[in-house]
C-alpha cells in the first residue's frame, strides 16, 4: 500500500496554459467569387500601408517633400510612396504555353526565376515610374510592396532612388512577465502520411514522445512540460489521379482515404493528452488559395472527439499565455524564392516581418481570394514567435526591432524527410530540435 503511494506521489502532472484563436483575420465568412478584380487587393493594401509610411516620413526625412509619380519633378528631390512592380525576364506566362517557338533548353533553373535584366517601377493612382540606382536592389524585392523613396527624377524619365524606407517591425505586446516558468510548444510539418518518404514509425516515435511515453523519468518530465502541439501543413499526401468523370470504386475510395484516416490516430494519441492545432498546407485536402481554410473536422472524428483539439487556418495565428504566434505552411516564403533572392530562408521571414506583409507576392504569383475592401495579410502586430513550415532544414534566430520588439524566427523542416520536430520554450523563447531517425538524436 506504501509503494503505491509512493508511486502516486511520482505522477507527472501536464502543464496547461491560456490559449486564444486570432485566426478570425484569415476565416472566409460569406466571400464568393463574383468577379471581382485582384487590383482592389492592390488598392487596399496601398491606401493601409501608405497611411502608415506617411506617418514615418516625418521621423525619416522631414525636409524632403512628398508628391505623386505625376507630380515628379526632374532634378527635384522628393519622396514618393507605391507599390513596387518587378519586371521579370524569365517570369512563367500561361501564353508561352501556346507560344509556337518554344526553347528546348530551359533558360532557368525550375526553382529561381531571377534574370540579370530584372528592373523596378513604382505604381500609385496617378502613374508609374522606372527606378534606377543602387539603393534598391532588383533581387531584394518583389512585386507588391509598398515602401517609401527618396529621390529625383532624371533627364530620362526614371527616379533615381537615394533612400529607402520600409515600414519595418510592427509594434509588439509585451511579453508577459508571468510566463516565467518552463513551458513547451512543438513545432512539426511535412508528415506527408501516406508518401513513400513517410515512416510510421518515426512519426509513432514522435508521438509517443510528445505523450510521455518515451524516455527516462528526466524526458518525460520535459515532455509534461509540452503545452500545445502546431502541425504546419502537408500532413497527408493523397495520390493524385483524373477522375474521367467517373466516380470511384470503394476499395479506390478506400485507398484515397486511409492516409488521412493513419493521420487521425496519430492525432488522436496526440490531442488526448495535450492542445493541438492543425493547419492545412499545399498538399492537404483544402482550398488552394491563401488564407487556407481550416481542414474539416469530419476529417478527423477520432481527433475531433476532444476539445483539445483545433483545425485552423493557414496563415495561423494564436496567443499562448499572452505570448504571441503567428506562422504559415511555407508557401509564401516559398515564392519568395522563386522571383528573389537572399541568403536563406530566414532572411525571407525577416524581411516579410520588416514589410508587414505575410505574402507580398500574393496574388501576383501566390494564389489568394481577390478580397476588396482589406488585405488580411497586412502584419499589424509583430508576433513574439514567427514560423514557416515545410522547409529544406530547421534554422532559427533572434530577430530585434528599433522598438524593443523580440522574435524568435523559426523554419520548421519537412519532418518526413529530416525526422526533426522544434521544441519552443515559451519562458524564455528559446528553441532547440528533436529527431527521430534510426538513432535518436537531441540537440
């Protein structure tokens, strides 16, 4: 009777935390397309960042005037406020595929179409102007930003920019001083169930891992310490094939199916013992336009049977004891590799933070719903912790603002093909990975 007392004694209780949704940005109440055009998107975007850049001018350069590309003077210093557009040589066009001369040799690596030749225009309501100088980069930026310039037009009609000002980290809520004990949030991605990369096993391994039931007495410890689980996109992979207008046989259907019904055990184990949320991703059964809507929920009786449990949207973004999340499956860092360049992933996060902008590139090259009248993509409040699922390799860095603003930069790897999930601690946002491969492995 005494040792099972003291057994009692030793149970591991889980810690909880305050969670809060702030996905209703990115929730499509009553949107339909009803022909709508992708300019009022633009228009939003410009008139809300505009706004803000104007109130920046001042703090920027206040003895330079501020006029439109129809207003540009030649020889005269001003600052112009639009939204870059980047011509792009090699940029795809659904015409070349009914062009008759068609190259047998590509003239670009499929993943990067930068081009030498590549130049900016700024666009407001009143015109559009070529920029030249150095001062801003062709493979630094992108079509769909809204930036502030300085500088004059010259005898040939383009503006010579001298300055650049984005907007930069948007203000950020404290981080709260009573998260000061250790809690844990996972980060994992790119299960791909159901794809020849896809080890059961490794992801068994992870799950048992998350639950407590892997490891000596210290790992279960840390893993009672877990309080919330993100699963960034691509969690199945569902072989794609025509339908031919003809409906399926059930043992087809039944094969289509049983990658997300392995996925619901998964989940299952999961959500009985620790808050889950689940965002779809480019190979999930949802919409293919951001923001990506939640996965349906019937998808997942088993999961969807406890309360722990939340299917959200993609981009997501959430408070945990007032710590602030805000991420995405990856495709918008993604495109942003296709038509820019920079060092690696995490100087694309860092510069969608410093543009306020999640996906600056949609709906140029990025699908997204033509909204009208907002751009719910618009950072408005700078995130404590910022991630990308469904990368190369994991990274992480520290990323500060001219206001104090802290975050922690995460990229989540494709857990299918690397075996590696990220661990958060919330005190202190401090991170490190966790794998599973034919060896356990900690870091």
């Amino acid at each position: 009777m005494k040792s099972m007392e003291i057994d009692a004694e030793k149970n591991l209780q889980r810690k909880q935390s305050n969670y809060t949704s702030l996905d209703e940005t990115f929730m499509m109440q009553n949107e339909t397309y009803r022909g709508q055009q992708y300019s009022q998107i633009y228009f939003a975007r410009l008139h809300l960042m505009r706004t803000l850049l104007y109130s920046l001018v001042p703090h920027w350069k206040s003895h330079v005037p501020v006029c439109t590309v129809l207003g540009l003077e030649e020889g005269k210093e001003c600052i112009i406020v639009g939204t870059l557009f980047k011509h792009m040589k090699l940029k795809p066009c659904i015409l070349d595929e009914y062009s008759k001369e068609r190259s047998a040799v590509p003239l670009v690596k499929a993943h990067n179409f930068m081009h030498a030749d590549d130049h900016l225009v700024l666009e407001d309501e009143s015109g559009r102007v070529k920029l030249g100088g150095d001062m801003l980069p062709p493979s630094a930026y992108v079509t769909g930003l809204v930036v502030a310039l300085h500088g004059k037009e010259t005898d040939a009609g383009d503006f010579q920019v001298l300055d650049v000002l984005e907007p930069g980290l948007a203000p950020q809520i404290d981080l709260p001083l009573q998260s000061r004990e250790d809690k844990y949030v996972v980060f994992v991605s790119g299960l791909s169930v159901g794809s020849s990369a896809s080890n059961p096993l490794q992801f068994q391994l992870l799950v048992d891992h998350i639950t407590g039931y892997l490891g000596d007495e210290k790992e279960q410890g840390i893993a009672a310490e877990i309080v919330h689980v993100v699963i960034a996109g691509n969690s199945v992979e569902i072989p794609r094939q025509p339908l031919n207008g003809q409906s399926l046989a059930s043992k087809e259907q039944s094969r289509l199916s049983e990658p997300v019904k392995e996925l619901d055990i998964f989940l299952s184990q999961i959500a009985a013992g620790v808050s889950l949320d689940i965002m779809p991703g480019s190979s999930d059964p949802a919409n293919y336009s951001l923001p990506q809507q939640p996965l349906h929920r019937c998808l997942f009786p088993g999961s969807a049977a406890y309360n722990t449990f939340r299917s959200c949207t993609n981009p997501h973004s959430f408070e945990l004891d007032n710590v602030r999340f805000l991420g995405t499956s990856g495709q918008n860092i993604d495109d942003l590799e296709k038509y820019s360049e920079a060092k690696d992933k995490l100087e694309f996060m860092e510069r969608t933070l410093k543009w306020r902008h999640l996906a600056p590139t949609a709906p140029n090259t990025l699908g997204c719903y033509p909204f009208t009248d907002k751009d719910p993509f618009l950072i408005e409040s700078c995130p404590h912790v910022y991630f990308v699922g469904n990368q190369e390799k994991y990274g992480t860095r520290l990323l500060k603002g001219s206001e104090g603003q802290l975050v922690r930069v995460i990229s989540i790897p494709k857990f299918c093909e690397t075996g590696v999930a990220v661990m958060l601690n919330m005190r202190n946002l401090e991170c490190h990975t966790f794998s599973f491969g034919t060896q356990f492995d900690s870091s």
